[in-house]
C-alpha cells in the first residue's frame, strides 16, 4: 500500500506540499510509516514552491487514497470464531497468537468466544463458530450421531484434571464411600478417574459416589467439606491447596489421554482448508512461543484467565512440560482417548483414529514452519 502512495507522490509534489502545509515538525515519509510525531524541527527538502491550487487538490486526494487502501486491507482478513470452555492455561495459545499477530499473515481475524461445550458442537455444525475447543464433546457428537467432526490439534499430551480431598483423607483407599465432584456423570474426567480409582483397588461403580455440583461450583463443595474429593483444572487446583487440602491423583498421570483438542467439521475442511491451515500455523506458532518464552506466556495468561503473576508462573512451571511439541500425540493416546469415548456413549465399537483425528493439516504447517526456519 506504501509503495502505492509513493508511486503517486513521484507523479505529484506531495513532499513539497507537505511542507507548504504540515507541521515542521514531521515528514510525509514518517506519517507514511506511522510514525509519532517529532518535536525536533525538520529540514526542508522541496525543491521548488508548487502552486498552492496543485496541494489544495492533490494532498487531499493522496490522503484519501492511502485511507481507502488502509480499509481495504483491514477488510481482506476472514473473520474467524473459535469456541472455548473455559479461560485454561491450555487455551492461552490462542490469545498468545492474537497478541503475537500470528493469524493476520494468514488473512484471519480471530475472535475468541466463551460458549459450554454442548452449545458450541451446535453451533460448529451450522457455522456459527469455525473451531471449537471441546475436542472431547465433539468426538462425543461423532460416537452418537455420527456427526461429521474430527480433531485437528492437540495442545496437551496429559490430562490437566486433578483429584483432590478433604485435608483428613490421606490415601486413595479412604475415598472408600465418600462423595465425589466431578464436572459430570458422563464426564470424560469422571471416566478417567474411574480408571485411576481402579488401578487403586476400588470398585467406582459401587464404592464411591460420584455428584456433580454444576459448574464452576466444585471447589466451593470440597472448602464446604459438602463432598469429600473434587476434579479441579489447574486455576483450582493451587486454590484448593492453599486452602489445606490434600491432593491425591494428578490424572495426566494415570490415564494416556490428550487434552486442550481442537476440533472443527468435516466440512469447514473441505470448504476453506485456507484458513483451517491459516489457523492452525498461528498456533503452531504460539506452541512454539509458549515453550521457548515464559515471560509472554505468563503475562498473556495473567490478562486471560485473570490470575496474578505468582500464580500464572507457578501455573507456566508446573504444566509446561505436558504440552506437545507439534501439535500433535500418538495413536496410542487416540485410541486411549476414543477407548473413554465410547464408555460414555456405550458405543458398540469404537471409533477409529482416521474417523476422529485428522493431524495431517497441522504437520503439513509444521513442515513450512521448519523449512522457512520460523523462530519466535
């Protein structure tokens, strides 16, 4: 657009009518570049006084231009939706990308929207939202009603879910008929504890109850000591320590599951693979900035999830580690993943990791990140 504007000042003194008119104080090359004003005085460069009808005309009409230009370029990007659950550190990847300016180069205007995993599965099949980050709920969709959704990223390679109890509870054994919260009966994280419960020598079926308190009320029941154990996101989780309590499972290590998945419908592929590569080469990018820079990463997580700077660097320290180096996580972990899901739906077979992963997008991005030595 720049190169535009100076072709047609080479055609019409716009320097020389810049000086008869502007402050001294600024050139049209800095205001071109966007740059502040000086308060030092410039040098005068015209070489001659053109006639003040020829700048009356021609600096308006060079200004308009460049205006027009500047709209139309602001126009050219798509506007993109992407759905999250919740403000978790293994979203903070995407508002990282909008800081950074990641999506622009692609031509996307990322919007970021808060919506529960069940509304946005909606909203992804009519095209409301492009993305959404119930990765889980839309491989759920796709168990039940064979709804054409497919993960495409994966920012985690461990569950970021924790089991913790009442300060008194000191082994997983006295969970023996105690009370649970968990985010749902059906929750994948309920079924992933089921999984850890056992390996523990109970029975989850019958010697613990599991409740669900609704949401965003599961810490408040365990300080109330209204259950025993509560499942808690990572934000909870140092609160709920804080507090006294004990903390008995870290589910990233007892289960092999993903977490943090990006999920978007077979038909968004199909129709704009632009922009679904666009996205997730921004992200990619932020993946890459997150692990090599804890300074941005926790202060984009403190304007994000709203939590100070001694929380978000102790959130960056602990849980660094879990996030995956491309975007991606083995079969073992898919099929570990689609095992859960067909618990929770009953299916009677399983879904297959080419039904409900499709990584192929983001390590084709990974590729042209490598190639071109892209470094954050």
């Amino acid at each position: 657009m720049l190169d535009t504007v100076a072709k047609l000042s080479y055609k019409v003194p716009l320097t020389a009518c810049w000086e008869r008119h502007m402050p001294k104080t600024r050139s049209v090359q800095s205001w071109m570049r966007g740059e502040p004003e000086s308060h030092a005085p410039r040098e005068l460069t015209r070489e001659y006084d053109p006639p003040p009808w020829l700048c009356r005309v021609m600096l308006p009409a060079i200004i308009l231009v460049s205006t027009l230009l500047f709209s139309v370029h602001a126009r050219a990007l798509d506007t993109i939706y992407i759905a999250i659950p919740t403000k978790s550190i293994q979203h903070v990847l995407y508002p990282m990308a909008q800081e950074q300016h990641y999506f622009e180069p692609e031509g996307i205007d990322l919007k970021i929207v808060l919506v529960p995993p069940a509304v946005s599965i909606q909203a992804l099949t009519t095209k409301s939202v492009h993305f959404t980050l119930a990765g889980t709920s839309a491989l759920i969709a796709r168990s039940r009603s064979n709804v054409p959704l497919k993960v495409i990223f994966a920012a985690n390679r461990q569950v970021l879910q924790w089991v913790l109890t009442r300060p008194e509870i000191t082994s997983a054994a006295q969970l023996k008929n105690k009370k649970i919260a968990t985010p749902g009966i059906a929750s994948s994280s309920t079924f992933m504890l089921k999984t850890a419960l056992a390996k523990n020598g109970l029975n989850p079926d019958r010697d613990v109850v599991f409740l669900d308190p609704g949401a965003g009320n599961h810490l408040t029941a365990l300080l109330a000591g209204t259950v025993d154990a509560a499942i808690l996101g990572a934000e909870q989780r140092y609160v709920a320590l804080a507090a006294g309590m004990r903390e008995q499972f870290f589910l990233g290590r007892e289960v092999k599951n993903s977490w943090g998945t990006l999920a978007t419908s077979e038909r968004i592929m199909q129709e704009n693979p632009r922009q679904v590569a666009g996205v997730l080469k921004a992200t990619l990018k932020a993946l890459r900035l997150l692990r090599q820079s804890r300074e941005i990463a926790t202060r984009t997580m403190q304007k994000f999830a709203r939590v100070d700077a001694v929380q978000s660097e102790r959130v960056y320290d602990d849980l660094i580690s879990t996030f995956t180096l491309d975007g991606t996580v083995d079969e073992e972990t898919q099929r570990s993943d689609l095992a859960v899901i067909r618990d929770i739906t009953r299916a009677a077979e399983p879904l297959s990791n080419k039904q409900a992963y499709d990584f192929s997008i983001v390590q084709a991005a990974n590729r042209e990140l490598n190639d071109s030595r892209w470094r954050p």
